[in-house]
C-alpha cells in the first residue's frame, strides 16, 4: 500500500497500472485490522489500481474440509457493520474510478453472511455489469440467482458450497454460458440437472461437477444433445462432510450408473476427467467404456481421458 501511495510520475515502475487482480483474506487481514485504531480500507487501494480487473475476498473457512461451526464464527463477527461499510464503500470506489470488474468472487461467510447490502444490490452496480466470470460460495440461492440474471455479459459461473435442489430456480440463470462449475451441492441430482444443460447447455464448452454428494452420471445419456459444444468434463466424486455430529461422505445414490444408461457424447469433446467413482457393477463399467470406443471416430479432438 505504501508503494502505491508513494508514487509519482518520476517513479521508475508504474506499479498501479500493473496490478489487474487483487486476493484478499478479509478474516485475517482486514476485519482484525477493525480491532484497532488503523483500519485497512479497500476502497483507498482501488483509487490507486486503474487497470483493475477482478476481486476476490476469498476465507479459508469456506474450504470443503473445513467443519461448519468454524465457519459459523466468522458469520457472526462482532465487526459485522464494519465490513458492510467496507462493502459499500469498495463499490462507490469502483464507480468513481470507472473500474470495469471482470471477475469477482462472492462468499456468503466473507461478505453476504455479515453484510447488511443486499446481493442484488451488489449485481445492480455499473461497475459489475461487464462481469464475466463469477465465483459464488453462498447458500441463498434464489436471491443470488436473480442477482446474477441481471449480469448480461456473464459467460463462466462457478458455484460452491450451495443447496440447490429441485425446488431452485434454474431458469433464472443465464442461457449464455460458456463454463459453469458446480462444487459441494448435496442436493443435486442427475435428473435436475439434465433439465438444465437442456435448456441452458447449448453454449457450454466446459462442466465442472465435483463433491457433489446425490449426482451420479446418468444425466450423461443425454450429454450430447444437451450440450453439443462441450469440450471439457471433469467430475471429482469424492465427498465432504456436510453435518458436524457425524460423517456424511458417502454417495446418497444408488448406483454410479446403470448398464442400459448409455453415455452420449458431444463431438466436440478434449478432456474427459471422472475421479473417484464408485457404487457402479462390471456390467455398467463395460456400456460405459464401450460407449466411448463406439464413439470413437465422432471424436476427433479427444486427446485426454483420466478415469479413477
């Protein structure tokens, strides 16, 4: 920070113009800092970064590995109004220095949890409005669904932590994404989420879905029509605890894949990367594995398959 306010236009280096991402760790470097009498102010340090392009206030405590009443402390920090004034003012900063933010991380525990600015507010921003990758790590989900509807040039979503299920409201999200990536959704299952890459896949080029304790692969039958443009598809299947009183790691379906569900895949795929997966008989193995060599000469550009 002293660097960036010491500097004038006989400087050798022109560190502002350099600066294009910032990762923050508001828990440790910023709310602490409230505690005393010389407060980090965000907002002071976007007067001096022009060429700004993304911002992330990024927590540990939002790790899958770590247990939920440790992030429970830091939603009900004592410096709650702090952070929400810290909120406000980082926007009006963003605004006045005519900073266009491409990508921003939103986490619920970081900024929504104890932050008296509605998420819809925050979206509403000018500032915003050219954003193109999302990050979000929240669990309201229709409120922040409706937020990232009003983002027109948004064309990568990334997701974590979340609880979204049947009853959430898919199509309000964007019909325009180029990657989405789904992390941590208990609920999710695979016929939820072959009624949206439906009606919302045709431009996906990469799908991400990992730890995501309900969804097994039959909604791969239908990947090819849904998703004609996809490149890449990773799955990680390998669990975290949602609950503090017990372990919750296992699969909450009851098979991987079944032997008359044949995957379909898109022509346009690269990489294909399936971790971790289990509950699933020889016989779905070997439709699964034929499925591919099938398709074989349908995919050209199909350099990587890492299956485990």
């Amino acid at each position: 920070m002293n660097t960036l306010t010491s500097q004038d236009v006989d400087s050798y280096m022109d560190y502002r113009a350099k600066i294009r991402y910032l990762e923050i760790e508001p828990s440790r470097i910023l709310l602490r800092k409230y505690d005393g009498k010389n407060p980090i102010k965000i907002a002071d340090m976007l007067n001096l970064t022009p060429s700004l392009r993304g911002l992330d206030f990024i927590s540990p405590w939002t790790s899958f590995a770590t247990p939920y009443w440790i992030r429970q402390n830091l939603s009900h920090s004592k410096n709650s109004s702090a952070w929400s004034n810290n909120i406000a003012s980082i926007l009006e900063s963003i605004e006045a220095n005519k900073i266009s933010i491409a990508d921003w991380r939103w986490e619920y525990y970081v900024q929504g949890g104890f932050c008296n600015i509605d998420v819809q507010t925050i979206f509403d921003s000018p500032a915003l409005r050219a954003m193109r990758r999302l990050t979000v790590a929240f669990k309201r989900d229709h409120a922040v669904t409706a937020a990232i509807a009003r983002l027109p040039n948004l064309k990568e979503l990334i997701w974590i932590d979340c609880s979204v299920g049947d009853m959430f409201n898919w199509a309000a999200l964007p019909r325009n994404l180029e990657s989405f990536e789904l992390s941590s959704c208990p609920p999710l299952v695979s016929s939820t989420l072959a009624t949206f890459l439906a009606s919302h896949g045709s431009n996906l080029r990469h799908l991400s879905l990992n730890h995501n304790h309900s969804l097994n692969l039959k909604f791969l039958t239908s990947l090819q029509s849904a998703c004609p443009k996809l490149e890449t598809l990773k799955m990680d299947m390998i669990f975290y605890s949602t609950h503090i009183a017990y372990q919750d790691i296992e699969p909450k379906y009851d098979h991987l894949l079944l032997a008359h569900e044949v995957p379909s895949w898109p022509p346009t795929l690269q990489r294909i990367e399936l971790f971790h997966l289990r509950k699933w008989d020889p016989k779905a193995t070997e439709s699964f594995l034929a499925s591919l060599v099938e398709s074989s000469s349908s995919l050209p550009d199909l350099r990587h398959i890492d299956i485990k």
